[in-house]
C-alpha cells in the first residue's frame, strides 16, 4: 500500500469539477400545433438570470435527425482516397454525441410492464446511429443492465432484462463497479494496440471508435462510483443521487443528453431537497433533460392538480412527525438526530417527477396506460434543439440557485428549456451540494469560526485492503443553535449542517462527507429536548500516511459556525495483534429492521453504539460500558488475551481484570463489550488502560472517564 505523502501525477482525478464560467442552455421551441419551430432568430429571445438579461454568445439550431440520416446514408459506404484519416482521439475527449440512458426506478409488477412498453416504443422509434442508449437499473444503488451502445438488440434484452423481475435483494455496487472498471482497462489495451500497430484509415476509424468507448465506459464507472460515494456520505438511498452522478459524470461529453426515468414516483423530504435542486443543478449544467415516465400507468385519481394542496399539507405533518420518531430521550446527553428517512414516509412523489423532469427542460409523461405519445414527443426534441450559451453577469459564484428563464418575441409557440442552475465556484472540486460552500469557505480560513462547541473524534479501527478503517463522530450542543417557530403551533424548527473533509499533506480531499438536517421539535417539550446533543457519524477508510481532518458545523438560520482541525496520522503496515480505539459507550440503539449492512464497525448485528465523543461522564449508580474490537490474523482461531487496568489521577491503579475474550470470526476481528459498575469510585477522573497479547506481539489503549456526584 502506497503511502500518499507522494503526490500523484494528475490531482484532477482526485476531486469532482464544477464549472460556471459559461452557461449552456438548450432550448426546445414548439408552435401551437406541437410541431418544432426551426427558423427561430437569435433576435427572438432573451435569456434572464435571476430577473437580470444575460448576452446570449451563441446561438444555433441543431438538427440532429439530420445528422443521424446522414450517418445512415454513409453507412457501407468504403472510405475513399481523398477522405482524410480520423485522427486517434485521446481517451476522455469530448466528441458530440446523443446519449440517451434508460433509469429503471424500482416498480411493482403492472409498473414493469408500463416501463417496458415505454422503453420498447422508444427503440422503435428512434433508431438512428448517432443516437447511444445506456440502461440503468436503481435498487439500493446503481446498476449498469447495458453500456451505451447503437446496437438495438442488445439495448432491448437489457430492457426485458431490467422489467422482467423484481429486485429484492442489495444491489452490490461494488461487483458492479469492479466489472465496469475492468471494461475500461481493457478497451485502454485494445486502443493502445490499435494506435501503435494500425496505419492508415482503417486503424484510424478503429482508434476513433476505441476512443469513444473508453469516453463512455467511463463515464459509467464514475456514475457508479460517485452515487456509491453520494449515498456514503449522506446515509440516504434515494434514487436522485443515482439521477446527479449520472447527469455529473456526463457533463464532458458535448452533444444531446437524455434521462429516460421510469417511476412510481420520488421522495423528497426536508432532508434531501438539496439532492433533488443539486441533481437539477448537475443535469442542467451538464445538458442533461429528463424524461419522466410515472410507470403507474393510468390512476383512478380525477383531479391530481386540485388534491395536490391537500396531499402536499399530510406530506408535511408525516415528515415532522417522522423527523420527531428520529429522536428519542434518555438522558440529557442522549440524543441524536436521525441519519435517515423511514421508507413509509409518504409524500407527492409525482409532483417531484414532474419538478425534476421540467425543471430540466424535459417533461412529465403520466396518467396514461398508453405513454408512445409522450415517448414520441421526446424523441422529437432529441432531433431538433437550440443551444444557447452565456456568460453569467454575476460573478459572485456563491452557491446560490440562479433562476433562467427566456422569453421568445415570437406568438403562438412555447419554449422548453431549463429551471436554473447552482453557483458554484469555478475549480471548486470538493463542493456537491450548496450547503457545502459555506463550510468549505470556514474550513480554508486562516481564522475558522468557534462560534459554539464543536466536539469531534476519529475512532481508528482495524486494517482492510483499502486502509485503516475510522469511523468520525461529530456532536455538538442542541441549545447551541437558533429555534424559530414554525407555521404549525405546536413545532419549533432548526436547520444545521455538517461536513467532514480528510486532506492528505499535500491539501488533495482523501474523504469528503456531509449531511444537511432540518428540524422539528414539539414546543412544549423544546427546553427538555434541547439538553441533547446533534450527533453525526461517518465510517471510512484511509491508505498510510499523514493527513488533516477538518469538520465544521453551520447553523443554517442564525449563520453561526464552528470548525475543527486536527492531525490524522495513519500507519503503513498492519501490526500482527491490534486493537481499535476504547470507546466509553453513551448508549446502544437498535438498527430499524430492513436497514441496508454497514461497513461501520459501531454496528455490531441489530444494534448500533454511540460512544461519547469527549470525556464520558457517569453517576456512581450506573454502569460504565465499553467497546473495543480486538484484530488477530484472519483465520486465527485463538483470541489474544486481555488486561483491563483503571487508574486514578496520579497513575494509581485501583482495579485490574482480565476478562476472556471470544474466538475470532474467519476475518480475526473480536467486537467486544465490557461493562462494570461505578458504584465504587469516588467522583474523579479515570483513565481505562486495555492490553492483549498473542505470543510475542502486544497492543494496548488507553481512554478515560470522570465519575461526578458522592457514590450512591
């Protein structure tokens, strides 16, 4: 394992690009009739920026029907003498092309069906070589069914293949992203094979092509490996995350983007509305439009518009009442916010499609058994489109929603294009959503804010193919941040956000991680609730070396922040015996039943510890508890001996034990709990000293505890 104290050769590969130096807009014109208006001036239309008009640099209408008939009538055809040779193009060069993936959403037996008509009718009726389809498939997380391809068969039994069952399983994102990464590496052999023993058109042609695969297979493979990342770092499974790494990762490819989605409908709660603006965002910068399908097919609903306020109003009461299921009062120090959204959260799941899909100058097909129309219309807009391109005139990039709107100096037509975008900062890599641009901005700092407490601790545990496994806990006060009422009476809300960055010695982001929490808290239990603590937990892996860890957290309604810096220093090589951090246990919960498996070695079966984050504090009437996990050589089936010591301040010893421990598992881990009453020490401070040994080899931790009031 390579220590990163070495920087590589290319840090770009490192951090996500994001760019708003230029805006790109393209822009859909019909007349009354329905019918795409091709003569449209550059006179005809203005572009506004948050009310403000923008020069327009360019302006063009692409006829890609034409494009496509063209290529078909050069199909065959041999190449001639006078024809220049392509040149082989480098992998990961942007070409013009139309892509169009098809996203199967998770959908019951008769929404299968509906998708699968609507995908098969698509086929149909566009089937030209300029045109790549992709299938996609959402469970838990992304699947690639189908790479992007001309070949319609193919794209076809991929369709029957994503329709045809019922995934109940978790989809392992990483077989997936293993198979696609291994695709990539082999179409890089084929094309440095091609350009090194090819002469003439024909090896150019061959080049061309291999090239044009390598762009597109990696764009799958960072699709992938971005929605894995997104659902990391945010703790959620919605299938918007999938729908941002897939328009992100298409944003270097130039031409006609097109999502296909096919859904019962999306979730949308407080806490990931920020997915669904950032996936907008990601789409319209990268001229992705999506096409929204409800797969329901035709519902007995009359009126969807006029229950819509009324469906809106419950969706609002149930998420806060969910959001108050995500905490629970044991002691003052014993709360936490939840981390996710409980699946039977109901909200107006289509009007979040019909949001997503106009919002990025796509449509909403829905309440319909019969959806060729819809499909036909938006093959229509895949073969005629303006692009529009300007320069914002505002500058300050700061992470904001611009609104863009056009207005057409022409009767009689409609314009479909795009909602808007997020400013986010030219060449900042590390920021995906909004919220993170104030965080990031506090974290370079050469003063960073202390405006409230802010406790944090990396817990280290054992050693994977990756890196040492850590898992972060962040807490910080709730009476430390702002409460406001809210339009329900009876609730008080807060809104704060967290991020956790890990830089290597050379400043590249090794880990990234964030959360956004809105917050509702009933207001005759707000004082009693308040004694509790925000509590924010990530796991992660890190290769050797030496790194800085920096996290923050921003009250989002009175704008006070406070950052937290400090050393992280890991070690090469895994020793023979080892022993992850002690941890003095705040309290266990049970894992809700359904809840996906975890890498965090806090989850042990159906329960989850939440270790205190600072100095633990107990009353001699309870019990002190703590978890460690003993790591010996997989396989091994003897466990390691073990020495428990406290000791008083001053380095005086008042207790030893020597408790055994359990046989290993077949990966040489031993999670173990330990619990010992403090009835018998005097209020003080205290320090656990734990030591195993296997043969010659050793490892020990240390952690420390305060007993406050008289023993009971």
């Amino acid at each position: 394992m390579s220590a990163p104290d070495e920087a590589p050769p290319d840090l770009t590969r490192q951090v996500f690009r994001a760019d708003t130096e230029v805006v790109l807009l393209d822009v859909v014109v019909r007349d009354k009739k329905g019918r795409t208006v091709r003569d449209l001036r550059p006179d005809e239309l203005e572009v506004y920026e948050d009310g403000v008009r923008q020069e327009v640099g360019r302006f063009r209408f692409l006829d890609s029907r034409s494009i496509g008939e063209a290529l078909e009538d050069a199909q065959g055809q041999p190449p001639t003498k006078e024809a220049p040779v392509p040149e082989p193009p480098r992998p990961g060069e942007s070409r013009h092309l139309n892509l169009v993936t098809l996203l199967f959403d998770q959908l019951g037996p008769d929404s299968r069906q509906v998708a699968r008509r609507a995908a098969l009718s698509f086929l149909e009726l566009e089937d030209r070589p300029d045109v790549y389809v992709s299938v996609f498939q959402v469970a838990e997380s992304l699947r690639l069914v189908r790479q992007f391809t001309t070949e319609r068969e193919d794209v076809r039994e991929a369709v029957l293949e994503a329709t045809g069952k019922v995934n109940t399983q978790y989809t392992e994102a990483v077989q997936d992203l293993a198979e696609a990464t291994a695709r990539v590496n082999a179409l890089r052999d084929q094309f440095e094979q091609v350009t090194q023993s090819t002469q003439g058109a024909g090896g150019g042609a061959a080049a061309a092509e291999l090239g044009r695969e390598i762009d597109l297979a990696n764009m799958v493979v960072n699709a992938l490996r971005m929605t894995d990342t997104l659902q990391r770092e945010q703790q959620g499974h919605s299938v918007l995350f999938a729908i941002l790494a897939l328009a992100r990762q298409q944003q270097g490819l130039a031409g006609r983007k097109t999502i296909l989605f096919f859904s019962e409908g999306v979730q949308s709660p407080p806490n990931l509305e920020h997915v669904l603006l950032s996936a907008i965002s990601e789409a319209n910068r990268a001229n992705v439009s999506v096409y929204a399908v409800d797969a329901r097919g035709l519902t007995t609903t009359s009126n969807v518009a006029a229950a819509r306020e009324t469906l809106q109003q419950a969706a609002a009461t149930s998420m806060r009442q969910q959001m108050l299921r995500g905490f629970r009062l044991f002691t003052r120090e014993e709360m936490q916010i939840a981390d996710t959204v409980d699946s039977s959260l109901r909200m107006d799941t289509i009007a979040t499609l019909e949001q997503l899909a106009e919002s990025t100058g796509g449509m909403l097909i829905t309440n319909t058994n019969d959806v060729r129309g819809g499909i036909a219309r938006a093959v229509g807009d895949l073969r005629g489109y303006y692009e529009v391109a300007y320069s914002p005139s505002n500058r300050d990039f700061d992470g904001r929603f611009r609104k863009v709107s056009l207005a057409v100096k022409r009767s009689g037509v409609s314009v479909q294009t795009r909602s808007g975008y997020f400013a986010m900062p030219p060449g900042e890599g590390t920021a995906t959503f909004p919220y993170e641009v104030e965080l990031l901005k506090a974290m370079r700092s050469s003063e960073p804010p202390v405006d409230f407490p802010l406790r944090t601790r990396a817990f280290h545990f054992g050693y994977e193919p990756t890196g040492q496994r850590y898992t972060l806990v962040l807490e910080f006060p709730l009476d430390s941040i702002r409460f406001e009422k809210d339009e329900d009476p009876t609730l008080e809300r807060a809104h704060f956000s967290f991020m956790g960055v890990v830089r290597s010695s050379w400043g590249s982001v090794a880990q990234k991680f964030s959360h956004d929490s809105p917050l509702w808290l009933p207001r005759n239990r707000l004082e009693a609730l308040r004694q509790g603590n925000a509590v924010f937990m990530r796991s992660f892996t890190l290769p050797g070396g030496h790194y800085r860890l920096e996290t923050a957290a921003l009250d989002q309604q009175s704008g006070r922040m406070t950052v937290d810096r400090g050393p992280l220093d890991v070690s090469e090589e895994p020793p023979a015996v080892s022993l992850s951090s002690l941890a003095v246990v705040k309290r266990t919960e049970r894992v809700p039943a359904g809840a996906l498996a975890s890498d965090d070695p806090f989850r042990v079966s159906d329960a989850r510890i939440v270790p205190w984050v600072g100095e633990a504090e107990v009353v001699p009437g309870q019990d002190v508890g703590l978890f460690f996990v003993a790591y010996v050589a997989p396989g091994s089936s003897r466990a390691p001996s073990l020495l428990l010591e406290f000791l008083r301040e001053g380095g005086v010893v008042v207790g030893r034990a020597a408790p055994a421990l359990p046989a290993p598992d077949p990966q040489g881990r031993i999670p173990y709990v330990v619990r010992f009453p403090a009835a018998s020490f005097k209020p003080g401070r205290y320090e656990v000293r734990a030591e195993v040994r296997s043969g010659d080899h050793r490892a020990d931790e240390r952690c420390s505890f305060r007993v406050v009031g008289p023993p009971s």
